[in-house]
C-alpha cells in the first residue's frame, strides 16, 4: 500500500476512480490538501476543492475530483489529522 520515498516518508493511495489516483502524504503540512494524479498530471487540491499547485489537465478530471471531495470531507479530515500525526492513513471510496 505504501511507497517508500528515498526521505523516508510514505505516499499512501487513499483512492482511485475513473483513472484519478488520491494521495495524502504522512507529515503533511497546513492548509489541509491531497495530491491528485490524472493521465500523469498533477495536482494539489485543498479540502474546498480548490487547485493549490499543478494541474489535472482536465476539467472532467477536475471536476470529478470535486465531486468526490463533496461526498468524503469527513473522510478526509480524518485522514488528514492521521496523516498530519504522521500516522497511517485509511483508504476512502472511490466516487463511482
């Protein structure tokens, strides 16, 4: 489940729909966020679903990934406070 980075830290997948992979990384940082991949692009969402850094390069992608964060907040903010204690974080479900 994990990928160990040459740091030392985790890039755990919490979800993955229609091809859009989540990540949330261990250690994280404020503001609250995770890391979305689509088709090898990248980017870097806040919890209102705004794109912090990167880009999905599709609005359908984007769009999705916005979805899905209105249907799992709660989700995410717990996964969010695990992760900023540095533990493991827990798989949320994919939007379907």
């Amino acid at each position: 489940m994990f990928v160990k980075l040459p740091e030392g830290g985790s890039l755990p997948e919490i979800s993955r729909f229609f091809g859009i992979i989540i990540r949330m990384f261990f250690d994280e940082h404020d503001p609250p966020h995770f890391h979305a991949e689509y088709q090898g692009h990248k980017g870097v969402f806040d919890f209102n679903g705004n794109i912090i850094r990167g880009n999905l390069n599709s609005k359908t992608a984007t769009r999705l990934v916005r979805e899905w964060i209105d249907l799992r907040i709660n989700e995410l903010q717990e996964d969010w406070e695990l992760a900023k204690s540095g533990k493991e974080v827990k798989k949320i479900a994919p939007l379907e």
